[in-house]
C-alpha cells in the first residue's frame, strides 16, 4: 500500500500528500507544500499519524483530519482489524451503543482538529465518564459532538 491521501494543513490550508506503507511497521510519509517531509511509524496507521501530527504541531502546523479531532479515536479490535485506519467518533452516543466509525485520512474541519496531547487527554476523561458524557472541558474547550 503505498497510495497518496490529500489532507490540508491547518495553518498553510495547502495540500500535503500522505503515502501510507506497510513493512516491519506502518509508516505515514507526510510531503508538505514547501518541499520538506515528515514522517511517522508505528504498530498501526493510528500511531504513525500521532507522531507524524506531532512532529508537525512542533512547528506550530495541524493536519485537518478526521484522526486529528478531539473526539475520535480508535478502539483496540478497530485498530487491529483495520490497522488503526478507522476509528469511531466519541461522545455523541451513550457509551454501549456503537458510536460513527470514520477514516482517520477524511477531511476535518480547523476547529475540530486539536493537539495530541488533547485528543488523548479527552479520550482518557471520555473512557473514565460512566455513560461516555463529557460534561465539564475546561474555559477554552468545546464540548463532544452531539
């Protein structure tokens, strides 16, 4: 699998292309708009796009992606069965009932997309909430999808 994906930068809002690899590891090949690259690897598609975000917000850039937005994140039989390119949209059902599932490579739009470090701190509140309600965010923060 070697196919490019366009996703825009937040900042730039250009096109970066995406090569997406499968070897020892999975690996994002992220092309920017000025010539440079980063790139990201892991156990699935889901952890080499957090390092490759992360890499990117570095240097204060943000991928407008659906793996990118606060309350998307894969769940352990997703990211095995689609090697973490799926994952579900949290937040808008009762935990128990099966939430949207989206490709991690969609578009986002700029107000969706966070840190990720905030994206995994919502997530940890999110799995400790008993009906899967984030109620209280913080002054700065919007609240889940409904």
């Amino acid at each position: 699998m070697n196919n490019p994906e366009v996703v825009a930068l937040l900042d730039e809002e250009l096109p970066a292309e995406l090569h997406l690899r499968v070897g020892n590891e999975f690996s994002i090949l992220a092309e920017l708009p000025d010539g440079s690259a980063v790139e990201g690897s892991g156990q699935d598609f889901f952890e080499a796009l957090r390092e490759v975000r992360s890499t990117l917000e570095r240097s204060g850039r943000r991928l407008l992606c659906a793996g990118a937005r606060r309350n998307v994140y894969p769940s352990g039989m997703q990211r095995q069965w689609t090697q973490g390119r799926r994952a579900y949209v949290l937040g808008g059902v009762p935990k128990g009932e099966k939430p949207p599932v989206v490709d991690i490579f969609w578009p986002a739009a700029a107000e969706d997309v966070v840190s990720v470090e905030e994206q995994h701190d919502w997530y940890t509140r999110w799995l400790a909430t008993p009906h899967g309600e984030i109620r209280e965010l913080g002054p700065d923060a919007e609240a889940p999808e409904r």
